[in-house]
C-alpha cells in the first residue's frame, strides 16, 4: 500500500518531495519522484508484493508512466496471459502488469483489472493523463483542477502544498458531513477539491477533464435454490480470500466476532493454516465483543491477540488522529480501528478485515427497519399521532443499541417513503437540523437528501426496494466505512483488505433476492448459514454489533472537559461553521440527561476539533 500525488501543468520537483513528506506515513519503505515537461508523480512506498527494487515508483514502461497505490489480485493471471502473448517484464510486480496491459488494450485494460486501487497513469504518447479508482473506493484518490492544471494526491494534505490549492471549506461538503457524518463522493469539505468517483475513469487532457465509469453492477439473476446459491457465495469468499492473501510480508486478521470477520478469520485459517487474529474490546460491557472474537479463534486456532482500551486511552488518540484525517469523520469507530491497526502492525504489515458484509448482505438492522415502515406506515394517521409523542418520555440511556435510541430513530424516518428513510436513521442529523445547526452563510448548500438518493441511484435498472437501499449504503455508508479503514490503517503504516468486496462476490450478492439475506428479521442470512457449517452456532446468529464506543456515557464523564472545551460557545463563534446556541443546547441537554444527542455531539465535536487543526 503506498501514497501516491501529481500534478499535470504547474509544479515543480519541490512540490513532489513536499507531497511525498506529507504522505510519509502511507509508505515508510521508500519514495520516488518522476517529471517530463509539464507532468510530474511522487510516490511513497509500503512494499508488500516484489519487494526489489525493480518495483520501485513512479514506475515507467515504454511511453508509459504509473504511480500507483493498491494491489490487483489477478495481477498474475494477467501476467501469465501477457507472457503468452510475448510480453516480457523485469519485476514480479503487479504495478508493471498495468503498465503492460495498458499499452496492449489502452482504456479498457482499467476494466480487467480485479482489487482495490488509485492510480495515476500518463501516456507521453497522447498527452492523456488518467486518474482511476477502484470500484468500491478501497482506495482513495483526491484531485483538483485549476486552471488548465491538474493536482492530486491519495489525501487532501498533499494536494495542500501545490500552490494553487486553497483550503477554503466547500459549503456543500460541511452540509454532506453532517448528513452522512462524512462528505460523500465527489464531494470533500474543501472547495478546490474532489475526490474520485468510484469505479470511474478521470482523463485529463489539455486542460479538459472528462469522465468515464468502467462499472455498473447488476441487480437480477437466474432462480437458483438456497443450497446452490449457499455453495456458490462459500466459493467466492473462498476464492477471494485466497487471492488476497498473497502477499510477500506478515498477515493477519481484523476478528471481531461477528459473522463477516469471522467468516474471513475461518476461510483464511483453511487455506493458509496458521495465521494471526487481532481484536479489541471496551470496559464497558454492552459495547464489549472481545470474548466473541477469542471464542471464534479458539474454535479455529489461531494465534489470537486481544487489547482492552479505557476511555483515557482513546481520548488521547481522538486528539492525536485528528490532524491526519484531512476531513472530519462522524464515525466513533475511527479510533479504536486506527487503535487495532496500531496494535497488528506490531506483528503484521498486511490485515484481512470483514468490511462490505453489511452492505452487499443487508446485514445493518435499518434494513429490517425499511420492512417495518412500510406496515407502521399503513396504521392510522390518527394512533400513529398518539403513540409517537410518548417516545420523547422515554430515558435516555448510554447502553449500547438502547430501546430509547432504536425507537427514537426509528420515528426520525416514519413519515418518509422507506427509501429516504435511511439517512435520518443513520444520522445525527435531519436536512431540518443541519439547516437549524449551521451558520447561516452555508444554509444555501444544504441539499435535500432525497434528491442526493436519486442522484445516487439513477440509470440502476432492475432493482427492487431492498436492492436500491443496499447500494445507496454501497455509495454512503460504506463510502464513510472505507475512508476510515484507510486513514485509521495507513496511519500506522498496515495495509487493510476486504475480501468481501470483490467484484465477482459482490455482484453475486447484488443479485441475490432479498429473502435470502434478510429473513425472519436477521440480516446477511446466507452468510449465516454458511457460518454454520465452520463457526459456533451462537456466532453464527448472534445479534448484529458494530465497532461502536460508548461515546455517550464518555461524553458525560470521562470526555466532558474535552466536549465544553472545545463546543464552548466562544470556541463554535470563533470556527463560524455552526450556531453556537444551537450547539450549547445540545451540549446542555445531553449532559443533564434529558436527551442523547451522542452522534450530533460526536459530529459536532470532531467537526470543531478538525477545524481547529486545519484551519488554524
């Protein structure tokens, strides 16, 4: 895994080394810098697959030249058809099999190409430059254009010292951050940049950008019965697991009980024997899922390592984290992975991690909550009016996943057709609350979030309701998911892999009908019954538990000095994004115990304190 940055126009050999600084940390094992005329790649490396220097980048390749982050899994089935064909190479990288394949099938070798990865790619020939992303955004890839120039970089912090890039905040983005808890694609929080589209093809040439996406999946599939599509899903993990455990340095597993993970933790141990498994826990017990994760290894015997965090612990690492997520992200979870990553790469370079699982399986709970809207929403108007009242009444409670929590969000979505109602359950914020909570100058930017669904899922033929839901969780939440993994991983230099994204799996899962994940209220039913031929039977149907903190208790407690430090009303007046009255009533009503404003505290609070280190 790597940190790549460019430019095509203006720039200079200084701004590539600057680039290359700033993103030190993606790729501690060695860096390079490439210029011809008006184009320039910088390249940090983490080597993991050829470790020679004949791997080394930017790397070039007749009147080619890449600088690439990633890995391709089929690089040597490409290779080994290459080879066939009479093409030679000098590495064992899959770095040069992009090269060699471009140059013998031009646009349409980004389409063959199976993994995760951001690339930019330069063709002397034709002048063309290309930025292309994986299909799921494993990867990141940010890129401005000014002028006739085009910069870019794996995080914002490298595009920052070309000097044409301003950090000017993008209202659009803030308003995206406090709807999604994190700016959605292609959308950043600064106005200059943006960010790749997922399975999407950027050609820069003279100063003109254009736009191409490489893949669409697809929503329908043959009758087939559940013991079919049972083997057929167990195949494809399988194969996916296989491939990306190839690597030439340590690997291990992210294991944190639950189904996804576990499944992963089980395969990998079948075909590589024996492996590493990493988890964490919480002293507070509702949030804890550590004896999960050492039942799961001890069934399969692994070498399993386990660390508890207390509040402290993760306080301070909030603190030291923030200056190198380049965007705030409304996601708790940052920490303790950021905390897991930092704990493996004591052992391993390289961990297998379960992340897509919820997406492509329907495995998050608002998906059985959409089947409950659509009865709840055809009970009269009348005793609908009478019952919602009384959940105001309820007491708010810090445990995790609280009857008080699910009931309230729940009725956050309840007048909304089941579609739209998503992004309420998973928010801090309604579009009505971010209008009410930002300062008035970024009140023009706010965007409905229905029409950002239509947006998102226009020209999606063939899908069902349950369908349409998943892959707006696809293209938002997991957008959210991936850019943690990376940023919390890559900050303690340990690349993460998530074999449930692979294309062939996910587009088989895409395709599955809806009963054969959500059944009798439990998400990712397939992916249960095959976790019953190879785990305990209570992991396998054990209720769904995210990577979650007991940020609410926290911030009464432990956090307080920090959240009315930082969401003091001086201190929210002075950043000018948000209100500060708006800000200072959820502060006070979360702390005396009338309301859990946990996620609009969280958002708000890492928004300031992102705030505070970059813009200062």
């Amino acid at each position: 895994m790597c940190g790549i940055g460019g430019y095509c126009g203006e720039g200079t050999r200084e701004v590539l080394q600057s680039m290359n600084s700033r993103l030190a940390h993606r790729g501690p094992d060695g860096e390079g810098v490439w210029i011809a005329g008006r184009v320039g790649f910088a390249h940090r490396r983490l080597a993991i697959i050829d470790l020679s220097p004949a791997a080394a980048q930017p790397m070039r390749r007749g009147s080619v030249v890449i600088t690439f982050n990633g890995e391709i899994y089929n690089y040597q089935q490409l290779r080994e058809n290459l080879v066939r064909s009479g093409v030679s190479f000098v590495s064992q990288s899959d770095t040069e099999v992009i090269l060699a394949l471009f140059e013998r099938e031009g646009e349409k070798a980004f389409e063959l190409l199976e993994g995760m990865f951001a690339f930019a790619l330069y063709d002397e020939h034709t002048e063309d430059i290309y930025l292309v992303r994986d299909r799921f955004g494993e990867k990141p890839l940010y890129y401005a254009v000014k002028g006739e120039s085009l910069i870019f970089a794996s995080e914002p912090k490298a595009l920052f010292v070309h000097p044409l890039v301003s950090r000017e905040i993008s209202p659009e983005g803030l308003s995206s951050f406090l709807l999604y808890d994190t700016p959605v694609t292609p959308a950043s929080m600064w106005r200059d940049v943006k960010k790749v589209p997922v399975a999407t093809c950027l050609k820069f040439k003279r100063g003109v950008l254009s736009e191409r996406r490489y893949w669409h999946p697809t929503f329908s599939k043959n009758d087939t019965s559940l013991n079919d599509d049972l083997e057929q899903v167990g195949t494809l993990i399988r194969s996916s697991v296989e491939r990306q455990l190839a690597s030439d340095v340590p690997l291990g597993v992210f294991l944190s009980g639950g189904v996804d993970s576990s499944l992963i933790a089980a395969y990998a141990h079948e075909i590589a024997g024996d492996i590493h498994t990493f988890s964490i826990g919480f002293e507070e017990k509702s949030y804890d899922e550590s004896a999960h994760a050492r039942r799961v290894a001890n069934h399969l015997g692994t070498q399993h390592h386990e660390r508890i965090l207390c509040a402290q612990e993760v306080r301070d690492t909030l603190v030291t984290l923030v200056p190198y997520m380049d965007e705030p992200i409304a996601d708790p979870a940052i920490l303790p992975t950021h905390l897991l990553s930092r704990f493996a790469r004591e052992r391993v370079t390289v961990a297998l991690t379960g992340d897509g699982g919820d997406e492509l399986f329907l495995g998050y709970p608002t998906f059985f909550a959409e089947q409950l809207l659509r009865m709840y929403q055809h009970v009269p108007q009348s005793a609908r009016r009478a019952l919602e009242p009384l959940a105001s009444f309820l007491p708010a409670s810090h445990r995790y996943m609280s009857a008080d929590f699910l009931i309230k969000q729940f009725l956050r979505g309840a007048e909304k057709e089941p579609l739209y109602a998503h992004q309420g359950w998973l928010s801090g914020f309604s579009s009505d609350e971010v209008r009410e909570v930002l300062a008035e100058g970024f009140h023009d930017a706010i965007e409905d979030p229905c029409i950002r669904t239509d947006r998102l899922l226009e020209n999606m033929p063939n899908m069902t309701p349950l369908s349409r839901s998943s892959w707006w969780y696809a293209r938002t939440v997991l957008d959210l998911y991936l850019t943690k993994a990376d940023r919390a991983s890559m900050f303690a230099s340990l690349e993460t892999r998530a074999p449930l994204l692979d294309r062939a799996l996910a587009e088989f899962a895409l395709a599955l009908p809806a009963n054969r994940k959500l059944r009798h209220g439990k998400g990712k039913y397939i992916l249960r019954k095959l976790a019953e031929q190879k785990l305990p039977h209570g992991i396998a149907w054990r209720r769904k538990h995210g990577f979650g903190l007991p940020v609410g208790a926290w911030l009464t407690h432990e956090w307080k000095p920090l959240l009315t430090d930082t969401l003091s009303c001086e201190r929210v007046a002075d950043a000018g994004l948000c209100d500060p009255r708006v800000v200072e009533r959820f502060v006070l009503e979360h702390l005396s115990g009338s309301h859990n404003h946990r996620k609009k505290l969280w958002s708000l609070l890492t928004l300031h304190l992102w705030h505070n280190a970059w813009m200062r």
